[in-house]
C-alpha cells in the first residue's frame, strides 16, 4: 500500500508506474527501500481490498487523525465544523472497470462522493459509486459518521454543507434536532 502512495506523490498515475519507480535508484534511496513491490503485486493488492476493508482504513485514518488533531494547539470547542458533502462525475479511460457506468451527461466512470472538513481542508471520506448514481446515495451514512468524527474531535458546533441533492429532508430534520445546523444549499446547476 506504501508503494500505491509513494507513486502518486510523485506523479503515478496508474499502477504500471510503480514499475518505473522500482528501477529509479534515487527514488529507493530516498524512501530507504531496496526494493518495492511489482505493479501486479499492488493490482492483487487493489482487488482484494473490499468495501469493508476501505471503511476499515478510512477509521483508522481518521482515528489516527483524531490523535493529531489533539495534539496540536488548536481549539476545535471554539471553531464551526463546516463539513462539505460534494459527488463529481469522474471519467475512467479503462474499459470493463467494475461499478464503472455511463453518468446522465454520457460520460463512462464513476460518480464518487466526498465527505471533507473544510477547516483543515482534509478529505474525510470517500465513498466509491457507479457512474449513474444519484448525488446523495450514500451521503447520509458518511454524513453520519463525519459528525460523529468532528464531535469526538471537540467541535460544539457543526455546519454542513452541499448541493440541493444533498438536503434530504428526513436527514436535515433527524440532524438539525440533534444540535447539527445546514449551511447555504446551493442549486444544481443543469
């Protein structure tokens, strides 16, 4: 999984990249590595990692998360949490990518959906969709969880923020009686 990270902070944009960083010597010493894995190890890899497992170590991020976020100097009790809720189509070049769709403005891939705080400008989850979902399906669960993360955090005060896509009645009004406020809704645009 090291080597997935290290080859896109260095620009790798697919997985056959990581073959070039295998033969750069100057990129091994850098990361203090001999050797790293195949790109077809870290295909395996990819394919074996469910959705469970991807909910797994979005958790353990963000609870790793939650421990540098206490041990900096900030004060998130006197800060809002503006969590951003944001779905965009993202085309795809490959062909037969499961869960890959044709979106409703005709482009192949896929329509991921992105749970972010805006105050530290950190993605906080990423939920993976076919191309043809609509923006709000999964929203709600990862809304949720967003919440709670910010509250374990310190934030008294929570604001969330979207498109009208986003503004599910039985959600806002579930949230706004637990004490959670909604931000400016803008309108979809067509």
């Amino acid at each position: 999984m090291l080597s997935i990270a290290y080859n896109i902070l260095v620009g790798g944009q697919v997985l056959e990249d990581i073959e070039v960083r295998r033969n750069d010597a100057a990129f091994l010493k850098a990361i203090n590595a001999r050797s790293i894995p195949d790109p077809t190890t870290a295909g395996d890899f990819c394919r074996r990692f469910d959705e469970s497992a991807i909910w797994s170590l979005m958790n353990a991020i963000n609870t790793t998360r939650l421990e540098v976020w206490r041990r900096s100097d900030r004060d998130f009790s006197q800060e809002t949490a503006r969590i951003d809720a944001d779905g965009s189509i993202v085309p795809t070049t490959g062909e037969c990518k499961v869960g890959m769709d044709l979106s409703y403005n005709g482009i192949w891939g896929y329509h991921p959906l992105l749970i972010s705080l805006a105050n530290t400008k950190e993605p906080l989850f990423l939920v993976n969709r076919s191309g043809n979902r609509p923006s709000h399906e999964g929203a709600p669960a990862a809304l949720d969880k967003a919440i709670a993360l910010c509250q374990d955090a310190g934030f008294r005060d929570i604001l969330l923020r979207g498109d009208t896509d986003f503004s599910m009645t039985a959600h806002l009004d579930r949230w706004h009686a637990a004490g959670v406020r909604r931000g400016p809704f803008a309108s979809v645009k067509a």
